[in-house]
C-alpha cells in the first residue's frame, strides 16, 4: 500500500498511529515507502480502541498548519470514521487499507462539517486497473 500512495504522490505531513504494536508497524513500513522519518510517527494513545468520534477529536487537534495528515488506528473505529467523513458508506475498511479525503478548508475543526473534495479508497486485495 506504501507503493501505490507512493505512485499517487500522496504528501504527508505528519503521521498518527495507534501505539498497538501491528498498527505501529503498519505506520513504520508505510512511512519508509513515503521517505517519512519513523521518528516523526506519532504514537497517539487516544487512538487505541477510539471509535469514529474519539479518532475525528484526534484530527481535530491538530495544528493547521498540517495540511496532510495520515492516521493510523484500528476497526471498527476507522471504518466508522471514513463514513462519517466521506458520507460514504463502506462496509470495512480492511487491513492496511487506505482511505484518502481531501477538504477546501482551514482548519481541522471544520472537517467534520465540511464535505470532502477527493475521496478515494484502496486495500491490498483490491484489482488494480
């Protein structure tokens, strides 16, 4: 998955993780495709075992100035975060998959609220066309 964000020219400017060890090393593996420091993996404890609201509170604290951002967390927490944000429906959101959104705003605070601009989503065992 590292090599496909990597093929899309994904950017990102900080990345939170679980501090679960799978999760933190799913971090790690997809931080080094990205030429992303591991020392700059932040180990976010409110996103262990976080539902959709726990996560989206993560996000939006934030600094602005952040303007790509990749978390990395667990299910059913982050499926039910991608459809609150994409006004989507995704029945889950696999290992290692990948959910993009893109918003036109400010601030982390307005996402929530916001309807996103680019949404993409991509798994491991998904074909590739």
């Amino acid at each position: 998955m590292g090599r496909r964000l990597v093929e899309k020219g994904v950017e990102v400017e900080l990345i939170l993780s679980s501090p679960a060890t799978r999760a933190f090393a799913t971090a790690e593996v997809i931080a080094e495709e990205l030429d992303y420091p591991w020392d700059g993996i932040v180990a976010e404890e409110r996103l262990y075992e976080a539902d959709a609201e726990g996560m989206l509170t993560v996000i939006e604290d934030q600094d602005n100035w952040i303007d790509h951002l990749m978390v990395v967390g667990h299910n059913p927490g982050l499926t039910a975060l991608a459809n609150l944000l994409s006004r989507s429906y995704l029945e889950n959101v696999p290992t290692c998959g990948v959910v993009e959104l893109a918003y036109s705003v400010d601030r982390w605070m307005e996402i929530a609220e916001a309807r996103p601009v680019q949404f993409a989503f991509d798994y491991p065992k998904r074909r590739r066309e």
